[in-house]
C-alpha cells in the first residue's frame, strides 16, 4: 500500500497487464497511469496468464 504502480513489479515478475483499480466504495480507475498510487483496500484488475495471477496474489499475500 502507499505505492505506486510504476514501484511494483507486477510487470516484470508476473508479465500481467494492469487493466484498472477497483477503489472502496465501488469506484474504478481504468487504464491507470504508472504513477497511480495503490492503497489499501484496492483491488487489481489484471489481464494475463492464469499462473501469472496465482504469482501475483502469492506476491500480495508476502507483501502484507
């Protein structure tokens, strides 16, 4: 939490593609921005591979 997308290597350890930014309270951000600060409480919507998926929540999960 607290960092940005451009900080986290969803990309370069998963390849997966970083679709949008499910915030609390039901909003999106759509197509963020490499400098789209990630919080709390965010979900990812990645498109990708399946394995690549299961290797990005594993990250998540670590990272907690």
């Amino acid at each position: 939490a607290g960092k940005t997308l451009r900080e986290m290597p969803i990309r370069a350890e998963t390849n997966l593609l970083v679709v949008a930014l499910h915030q609390p309270g039901d909003q999106y951000i759509y197509n963020p921005g490499p400098d789209v600060a990630v919080e709390g409480g965010f979900g990812l919507i990645v498109m990708g591979q399946r394995q690549d998926v299961v290797k990005l929540r594993a990250m998540m999960i670590g990272s907690a």
